[in-house]
C-alpha cells in the first residue's frame, strides 16, 4: 500500500483486493468485523471506511505477543525455562520476526524500547538459554556438583543399568526377525 493509499479511508473490498492472492475477497466478513482492531473506521450512511491506523497495529501486534508468550508458558514451558522476563519477551519477538512482515516487526521491537540494532545483530545478553550455557560449562564444574553415592546405592543403580540393557537387548533379538510396518503397505513381488 502506498503513502498516500495509507492515508485515506477506503472499503474494505477494496483493501482485500490483492492480485498475488485472488480469494482474499472470501475473507470481508471476517475481515469486516476486526478491520476496526488496526484501522480507522468512518460511517458514511450504511457504508464503512477504512483507514491503516498505525497504533493500532502496534497495538494488536503487542496482544500478539502477549498471547504467544502466553501459549509458550502454557504449552511449551521447556522452551522458555529460567529466562527473565525480559529474556522471555525477546524469546517470543525472535519467534514472531518470521510471521509478521519486516517493517511491523521492527516497530514492534521499537515500541518494546528495544534497540533494533542489537535484537538484529542478537548481541542481547539475555537471548542465551540456560539449558544451553549449562551445556557449555566445563565437565570438572559438574562433576564436582555431582552427589557422592553409598557403596550400596551405587552397586544397586549398576544393577538396574545392567538389567535395562540385558532388556533392551532381548527386545531387539525378539524384534530382529519381524517385518517392518512399512512392509504391509508396499507392493508384494510377484
């Protein structure tokens, strides 16, 4: 949409109209009841105008991110265990950077008070996952944080190891002269 396209009310048929995506105009009754979430609207008798409202869609891209960082709290905790606040929030507007077009999202980081440059280059301190850096650490750190166990405890925990392999291995013996799932839907040779 241009400047000056931006700047005046137009129907919503008319913002739908898009020659790359030709069924977009199956979408005006849904797009007719939230067009009003990003735009301006003006009623002229039983018609309605719209107009491209900058805060707006800043404002619905900050619900936005809102809700996915709710959905990662709630459906996937792992991803975004031990960050900050902060950290989470960069977390989730690094996720949404390949959904929403470039120019919104770098408004979106902006009205965070996030500088751009570093979200872009990802020089953020916060951006590191601690199931990562503790991966990185060195092996002599774990190894001292590591337990001491009784001679007892530990000869019963070499025999479960020992047992669960002994198992592992019968399965696969057994599991050695079946045939493969895939094998039922393949064409039988003749």
């Amino acid at each position: 949409m241009s400047l000056q396209a931006s700047s005046m009310y137009q129907e919503a048929e008319s913002l739908l109209c898009c020659e790359s995506w030709p069924s977009a105009h199956q979408l005006l009754p849904l797009a007719q009841q939230h067009l009003s979430c990003i735009c301006d609207v003006k009623e002229v008798g039983d018609d309605l105008y719209y107009r491209l409202n900058d805060q707006k869609v800043i404002a619905f891209l900050r619900v936005c991110t809102h809700r996915a960082l709710a959905a990662f709290q709630s459906h996937s905790p792992a991803s975004i265990a031990g960050l900050s606040t902060e950290d989470q929030q960069m977390y989730v507007l690094r996720f949404l950077k390949e959904y929403v077009p470039a120019m919104w999202h770098d408004k979106l980081v902006e009205s965070y008070g996030i500088d751009l440059k570093a979200f872009n280059s990802g020089d953020s301190a916060g951006t590191v996952r601690p199931a990562l850096a503790t991966v990185n650490q060195p092996l002599a750190d774990t190894a001292e944080k590591r337990p001491k166990l009784d001679p007892k405890e530990a000869a019963r925990k070499k025999a479960e190891e020992t047992r669960a392999a002994a198992a592992a291995a019968k399965l696969k013996k057994d599991a050695a002269g079946t045939k493969k799932i895939s094998s039922f839907f393949s064409a039988k040779k003749t």
